[in-house]
C-alpha cells in the first residue's frame, strides 16, 4: 500500500510570474486612461504654464518670450480684478444659499413622519443630472421679459407693470444666475447633509425627547454639534464647486451685461478664443492667478478636513 502524496506548493518563481502577470493586465487596461488623462489634462496645465510667459496669439508660428509681463498686466487690469470681484461675490452669496437652504431641506426630508420622502429628495436631485448648459438655454426662456413664465406669473400678479429683463439688466442678471445656480445644485449639497444625518444615532433623539427636549433644542444641542466636522468638509466642497460655473454663466448671460456677469472662468475665455485678437498668452497667465486661487482654496479644504477629523476623534 503506498503512501498518499502531498500537493507541492507552488513555487516562488511560478506566483511572482502570475503577480507580474496580473500587473501587466492591470497596466495595460490602465494605459488607455493614464493617455487620455496626460493628453487632455497634465499637458493643458504644463502648457498653459509655459504659454503664460509668452506673447502668442494661438496661432502664429512666432512666440515672443515676455517673462512676467502677462502677469503684471493681469494684476494692473481692472477687468481682470472686475471678474475676480464678481467671482468672490457669486460665492459669497451662492455658498451659504446652498449650504443653508440644502440643510434646512435635509431636516424635513430626514424626518421618518415626512411622507413622500424618496420622491422629494428625487426631484430635488433631479436638476444636477441636467446637463448645465441646457438649463442655461432653457432659463432664457423661462426669464425672458416678453413671454417668460416668471414675467407672466408676476404681471398676472400685480407685482410688475411690465416684463423684468432679468438677463438683460446689470442690476438684476447676477442675481438672476445665482438663484438658478442654487437651484440647480441644491440636491447635490442636500445629498451631503442626509448622508451626514445618517450617522447620527437615532437612539439620541429618543433619550433627548425623553427627557422633555423641544424639537428646537434637540437640533441645537443634538445634531448640529454632533454635524459640526460634516459642516466643514460640506462648506469647503461647496466653496469649490461654486468656483466652476463657466457653462452655466456662458450659457445664460454670456458673462454680460456691462461685464456684471463676467466670472474668471469667462474673463479667460473671451481673452484666449473670442476676443478680435486672441491673447493665449495673457489668458494663461489669467488661468494660472485663477488656479492659484483654487489652490488656495483646496489648502484650505485640507485644513478643514483634517480640523472635522480631529473634532470627530
């Protein structure tokens, strides 16, 4: 009778060939997007930094080297300062709209007596799958003062004499944009604070009304020093998104009129594409000051985030 014999392991050489095996599939499935990624990102953002240094309309074949002087222009040009202006200004009031009205939402929309709550958070989510440019066309028509919906409803109203040029008027356009700005990414902020309210215990509202707590001194005493790190991270996340909203101001108001629109994202968009002599050279510059305030932006995300993790501990 003879002896079972045992299965041989396999040998190191054999398992490092099949991990390097397993590496070379992982690498190439991978190459198709580092490509695309190198092409249409890391190459953009290097070359707007060389292109900043240069006189160079896009097109001809000469290119000045100038140094800084694109970027001492851009810090000597009102414009430029107008749109930095008017950027800070739509975050300003576009973030704690947001931040606010998605919040107060979130309260009602996380009550278990709130009926109808899955198809309220849809609708309210809806508007950020909408592709932003299409809301722009179509919210120039909704505000139109000849035959928009709004002018209708506030003329039937008694509010207005006559049809209000929203899109048409400096005093009321960026206004105008940043109430559907909010409204189109409302849910997206809201989704942030469910998410956030999820993780509180629901154990702690049931010992706090227990012991006789108003709704009003559950939420303060409750949920917003228990939401405080979630606030941070919601705020900076806001701040940033609020910063990109190129295709909706191009779309509703073109960054006009009387320059009261005119965001940077739109401010080195006409300097490089649509200006009557194009200034690639200078809009670069422009985009890297703007990049660098997004930097700015992003450290300042970092901070927050490890600031709510070390409040959450």
């Amino acid at each position: 009778m003879t002896a079972p014999t045992l299965a041989r392991p396999p040998r190191r050489g054999t398992r490092g060939l099949r991990i390097r095996r397993t590496e070379f599939w992982v690498y190439l499935f991978l190459l198709p997007t580092i490509v695309l990624y190198g092409l249409f990102t890391v190459y953009p953002i290097i070359g707007s930094y060389w292109y900043s240094f240069l006189d160079w309309n896009g097109f001809d074949a000469v290119k000045d080297f100038i140094g800084l002087a694109n970027y001492a222009e851009a810090i000597h040009d009102p414009l430029f300062w107008n749109a930095f202006k008017v950027t800070v200004l739509f975050t300003v009031v576009a973030v704690p709209l947001k931040v606010i009205g998605a919040f107060a939402l979130a309260m009602v929309l996380n009550s278990p007596r709130m009926p109808w709550r899955g198809f309220f958070r849809t609708a309210f989510f809806l508007p950020v799958v909408t592709t932003t440019a299409i809301v722009g066309i179509v919210m120039q028509f909704v505000f139109d003062p000849a035959s928009g919906p709004v002018n209708l409803v506030l003329i039937k109203l008694g509010l207005v004499d006559q049809g209000v040029n929203f899109l048409g008027s400096s005093k009321t356009a960026l206004w105008t944009v940043i109430a559907v700005f909010t409204w189109k990414w409302l849910g997206q902020t809201l989704i942030y604070w469910l998410a956030a309210l999820q993780t509180i215990p629901r154990e702690l509202y049931e010992a706090a009304a227990i012991d006789g707590a108003s709704s009003s001194k559950i939420t303060w005493h409750v949920t917003l020093p228990l939401l405080k790190p979630f606030t941070i991270i919601i705020t900076l996340l806001t701040i940033e998104s609020t910063l990109h909203v190129f295709d909706l101001m191009l779309t509703m108001t073109g960054g006009g009129p009387f320059y009261s629109t005119q965001v940077l994202e739109i401010f080195i968009y006409e300097q490089a594409f649509t200006s009557t002599v194009p200034r690639l050279g200078y809009a670069s510059a422009a985009a890297v000051l703007f990049g660098l305030f997004v930097f700015l932006i992003g450290l300042l995300q970092l901070i927050g985030i490890r600031a709510a993790q070390k409040a959450r501990q």
